[in-house]
C-alpha cells in the first residue's frame, strides 16, 4: 500500500507548533548525524528529525503523522547494528535523546524507573550506592539506551546466568502512533492476561516508541572471579564450553574470542591476554565467596581436561575488570585492523559450536574474506566479525552474501538469525528463511492490529511474503504494507 506524497513545509510548520524550532531539524547539515546507526553501510537522511523532551510532545507528534499518513522511525543513541534504525526520506526521526531522567529508584522492591534515554551504564551507576545493579550489559553500555535495549531485547556478557533485556524488567509505557499512552507489565513480579511485555520487548519500534521503563536490579554478588584459558586449537574452545555446562555449572559470563579477535583487542587496551593462542575462554563465576571457590576450582580442571594451554584466574578486581575492558573492546578494537567489518549476530545450540565454527572457517576461505570471532559461547551467541574494505567494488555485496550464509547456517542447525541485535534491515530476508508463511502472516497481524497504516519504522524486520518469495523462500502474497525505499536493502 503506497502512502500519499508528504507536504514537507506543511509538516515542519505542525511540528514547530508542537516543539521549540530549535528541536525541529530539517535542513541537510543537521540531519546527516542521523542518517544511520551502528550498521553505517545503509545511509539515508530523514524528511526531519524531532527531537521531544516531554511525553505530551511525543503524543502530539506520533498523532500528527498518523493524521498525514507519515512513516516515523524511533531512535535512542544510535548504536544499534542491524538498521533498525534507519531513517526513511519520507518519514521522521523520532529522537528519544533527551529523555534521560532516572525517575525513581526503590531499593526495597529492587527495580528502577527510568526514562529510555538512560544510558544502560547510568543505571548500574545510580544504583551502586544500595549495592545494587542492572545486569545486562551490552559491549555499548556507556553509550546504548534503555531504550533501545528493550526494542531490541539486548543481551551481553552476563546474560548467559542473568537473561536478556526481557528477563530484567517489569514494566514499560509506549506511545501507539494515534498518540494513546499504554502501560504493559505491572508493579509486581507478574500480572495477568497476554505477555504483552514480552511482544513490545524486541519488536524494534514496529509497535509503538517506549516513554518509560521499569527494570529489574540485583543485589552485588558477595564474590565474583573470572578465568582466562588459551587453546591452541577453536574447536577445543567450543567443546569446553559445553563441558562446562555440562557440569551442572553456569556462569555469569561465558565468552570465546578466537586469535584475531584476541590480538586486535590486546592490541588496544593491553589486557594480558595470550597471543599465541588460537582461541581464548573467559569464564566468570558469581555468587557466595564458598560457592564461587568451589566453581573456580571445578572449572580450573573441566578446562585443562578440556585441552587449554593454560589457565589464569584474575588475581585481584583490577584484573578481573581488564579483562572483561579486553573483550567490550573487541569490536572496536576489530576496526583497527580492517578499513571496515560486518558484524553478524546469530545463536545456535551449544552443541553445534564447534560444527559451525568449523563451517565459519570454510567459508572464510571461500569467500576469502578474514574472520574474527567474538562471541556470547555459553548461551550460543555467535559475533562473527567479517574483514572488508568497501572501498574495493563489489566487496561489500560479497561480504553480505557470506554474512547471510553463517545466518542461514544457524537456523539449519536449530538456531536463530539473531540473538540481541534485532532484525532491521541487515537481516530480513534471513526472516524468509527461518519462518514460514504462516508465522510471517501471523507477524503482520500483529502489526497490523497494532499500527493499521504501518506507518511505525516500515519496511524492517518482517518482510513481506513478496519479498520472501523474491528471495526464493515461499510462494507469493499480495497486498502486505512495506516501504519501497526499503526494497533494496
């Protein structure tokens, strides 16, 4: 369904009749800081960014571009990695930048409302002083959102024992886009009727912009330790982490970089880690000072008689700290090394790790195309980090077919197209592999009941049967809402 063609000086005037001019930006120079997020391969400036401080504005907002049939797209800090959020040339960026309050915190009940330009850090910040903390922790937590986070049911190095975004809140708000404010979840732990909190939660600003979120803290564990162990072979890696969960045992944190990771992320922050290994472990275990002794010693011997090298417990915090600063930096640290990197982000069965390794390095070498591997092992996560240089014609395509190969790779294993970095753009028509028609139909429904004109961040993360059948993946079916501009992608 094609929308109608947008009056721009009618919609700047309305939107200056809502907010301040100066929170109203439309000329080229203002908008190219907004023309992407994290997967900056896919540019494109927006008719206008908005950027709103209070509630009352964003509902006047959504209302007025649901009354002109204008396509909006939410934004937090823009560190998203899939496209999601992507400006359309027709429609508006909704910036959520300035709505960045830490409402109320109760250390009692242990939860925290804040707004969803909070910075995922700020809240473990704020909390500190009651011994507390938020738990999931993405590699971008001093810059990524709350925000952004529950649109795209972040994850992190912890949440292999403490669960995605989803498992650590309890309640948000959302703005639908004929401007109702809705709350889903509750005050307490569970609340009756259809898990409408878990729908919202990764449905990457398809269903309505978050205003306010609730989350969940834990109380500081009494110890924590982490150990570092070397392999000189990755398949040997990826069997010890099965084998430490085999063990009935599981850590907070389960994480593997392979040797490139490794070199480019000692590289730049100096972490101590091995350099002539192929691949590295870290292993961080919580809890009780007894319980914690006991696992550090069961896992000392699982991953020796697992094959590593060697294996290093950090001897103090300050060590424990550097080397968790090691693998945050990896992607970063990756960029050193390469003019650019495509960074994937599919989950798999543990069991199938070293299998889709083992395929990983055949593509490589296939496609020719360098890969670093940093990624979530304990709960399947893979972040595999391909080398390219955009610059070289046709390059970028090729490593976009090899990074479809790896996703379609995991969902032939029983795995997922994505773990925590949401579908967007980079990933739709992985979605035609991975669901069927019926389920996509079903997709649509939902949207549809949400967002009748699909005017909220069109054209992402579901695709339309047409494209899927485009793709080789199903038959065709009309009448889907989608956004041409999106097409090419």
């Amino acid at each position: 369904m094609s929308l109608p063609i947008i009056d721009k000086t009618l919609l700047i005037s309305r939107l200056e009749y809502i907010l301040p001019a100066d929170s109203v930006l439309h000329q080229a120079e203002d908008l190219h800081p907004f023309e992407c997020d994290g997967l900056s391969a896919y540019r494109n400036l927006p008719l206008a960014v908005v950027l709103p401080d209070r509630i009352e504005q964003v509902q006047a907002i959504l209302k007025l571009c649901h009354e002109l049939n204008v396509p909006v797209v939410a934004r937090g800090a823009g560190t998203g990695l899939s496209g999601g959020a992507l400006p359309l040339s027709d429609g508006i960026l909704l910036s959520l930048a300035k709505f960045k309050d830490i409402i109320d915190i109760d250390p009692v009940q242990r939860i925290a409302r804040v707004q969803p330009g909070v910075r995922n850090l700020a809240i473990s910040e704020a909390v500190s002083q009651y011994d507390l903390y938020y738990a999931p922790d993405p590699s971008s937590q001093i810059a990524c959102t709350i925000g952004g986070n529950v649109a795209e049911n972040s994850g992190g190095v912890h949440c292999l024992k403490y669960g995605l975004t989803i498992h650590n809140i309890q309640q948000i708000k959302i703005i639908t886009i004929e401007g109702e404010l809705l709350t889903f979840g509750g005050s307490g732990l569970d609340s009756a009727g259809y898990d409408l909190l878990a729908l919202m939660t990764g449905s990457e600003g398809m269903l309505g912009v978050i205003v306010e979120v609730t989350v969940k803290l834990l109380p500081k564990p009494e110890s924590t330790q982490v150990i570092l162990a070397a392999f000189d072979d990755l398949i040997k890696a990826g069997e010890a982490v099965g084998n430490i969960i085999s063990a009935g045992i599981i850590p907070a944190g389960l994480e593997m970089m392979d040797k490139l990771a490794t070199k480019a992320a000692e590289d730049f922050v100096h972490a101590g880690y091995p350099l002539d290994a192929e691949a590295i472990l870290l292993c961080e275990l919580d809890g009780s000072t007894a319980e914690v002794t006991e696992y550090i010693s069961t896992v000392q011997n699982i991953l020796k008689e697992s094959g590593a090298i060697d294996v290093r417990v950090a001897q103090d915090e300050a060590e424990r700290i550097t080397f968790w600063k090691g693998r945050k930096a990896a992607f970063p640290a990756v960029g050193r090394i390469s003019p650019d990197y495509y960074c994937m982000d599919g989950t798999i069965p543990r069991k199938h790790l070293p299998l889709v390794l083992k395929t990983m390095a055949e593509l490589s070498a296939e496609y020719n195309l360098p890969v670093a591997n940093v990624f979530h092992a304990g709960d399947g996560n893979l972040h595999p980090l391909i080398l390219y240089d955009a610059n070289i014609p046709g390059e970028l395509e090729r490593t976009e077919e090899f990074g479809g190969k790896i996703l379609e790779l995991c969902v032939e294993v029983g795995g997922s197209i994505t773990g925590e970095h949401g579908v967007g753009v980079e990933k739709i028509n992985q979605m035609c592999v991975q669901f069927n028609t019926l389920e996509l139909n079903q997709f649509h429904a939902i949207k549809d009941a949400f967002d009748k004109k699909g005017l909220l961040n069109p054209g992402k993360a579901v695709p339309t049967l047409h494209r899927c059948a485009e793709f080789g993946a199903m038959h065709v079916h009309h009448g889907e809402l989608s956004h041409p501009e999106l097409e090419r992608f």
